[in-house]
C-alpha cells in the first residue's frame, strides 16, 4: 500500500517534469531557428519558455543534450505503412508519399534540422556520436524491413539498400525545405520508384 503511495505521488513531479521539458524544447527550437546553434545562448531559451537557466540545466546537462532532445523529438525515423505481400514498386510508392507527407510537417523545423547538420559538420564528437545512432536506427530498419520485403526482392544487399533509403529520404527532405514548390509528392514518389526498377542483385 505504501508502494502505491509513492507511485502516486511521484506522478505529478514526472508529469511536471515533462511538461518543463517541452517548453525548454519547443523553446530551443524557436530560438536555434532564429539564431543558430552557436548563437543561441540557454538564457534566450529560458527566456522564451518563461523560466531560469537553472531550470534548463535541470533538465538537461548542457546546450548540446538541449540540442539532441529537440531533435530526437521532432526528427524521429520516418515508419512508412508497408504492406506485407506488395510487390517493391507498390511498396517505394508507399514510402515516397510517406516522406512527402512528413517533408510538410517537418517544415516548420527546417531552420532547426539545417543548424543540426551544420554543427555536425563542424564538431567531431557529435558526428561520432551521430553515427553510432544512425547505426544502431539502420540495424534496426533492416530487421523490420525484410520482414514485409523478403532481401531476394530487393535490388541490392539490405545493409545498403536501408542506407541508400535514408540518403534519398534526406535529399528529398531538405530540398524540399528550400523549394517546396518545386518538390510536389509525384516527385517524391519517383525518387523511391526509381529503386524498384534497379535490376535485382543475387
């Protein structure tokens, strides 16, 4: 009985916790896509969400952990619906439109996504660190891929056929960003198509 107590107590500081969380966030990204990563300093943030400095380091260990979060949150992995039994070409259909409804949600973050990769650019240690992630989000992507697509189906070894994917998913995105009049979804869709009438390697 007293377990459940303190779970029920504990509740309200994790919801509260959470909720500091987001502001710092969402406050992040307003001002990284106004400043810049390097210019934007934890006081404007702290500012903008209506708290201290001392509430960002609170709940984060510094500008950079502020950064990542903000990122992991509005730039997760994109999961298109694939349909088990559908032949590739259906299937890259399904992912072009997938991203090119996701190129439209995420533009508002675009500012935000491009300051990412030019910090990454100029800071070894979160390249590394980036790579490691993305190793570990592709390993996993493998896996679930060839449960819908069998790897004889597709036009080059899954490894590579799961980096190719996410090279053109990038490409696409952040083109779009630029000039969204110009990336319409048919586009997006003939991207990933193209993949399908690559002639299958054995």
């Amino acid at each position: 009985m007293n377990k459940r107590l303190d779970k029920g107590a504990q509740a309200p500081e994790q919801g509260k916790r959470a909720r500091t969380r987001k502001r710092l966030i969402e406050a992040a990204a307003a001002v990284i896509a106004e400043k810049g990563f390097d210019r934007a300093s934890l006081e404007d943030i702290a500012a903008l969400a209506g708290m201290t400095r001392g509430a960002v380091y609170g709940n984060f260990k510094n500008k950079e952990e502020l950064f990542l979060a903000l990122i992991e949150t509005h730039w997760k992995p994109i999961v298109p619906p694939l349909k088990a039994g559908a032949s590739l070409k259906e299937q890259m259909r399904i992912v072009g439109k997938t991203v090119a409804g996701v190129a439209k949600e995420r533009r508002k973050y675009a500012a935000v996504a491009t300051a990412f990769q030019l910090y990454t650019l100029t800071h070894a240690p979160m390249r590394a660190r980036l790579t490691e992630k993305n190793r570990a989000i592709y390993r996993w992507v493998e896996k679930e891929l060839v449960k819908v697509i069998p790897a004889k189906n597709l036009p080059m070894p899954v490894k590579r056929f799961v980096r190719v994917l996410d090279a053109v998913t990038t490409g696409l995105l952040f083109t779009y960003f630029q000039t969204p009049e110009l990336m319409t979804e048919d586009v997006f869709v003939a991207a990933f198509e193209a993949l399908a009438c690559t002639p299958v390697q054995n």
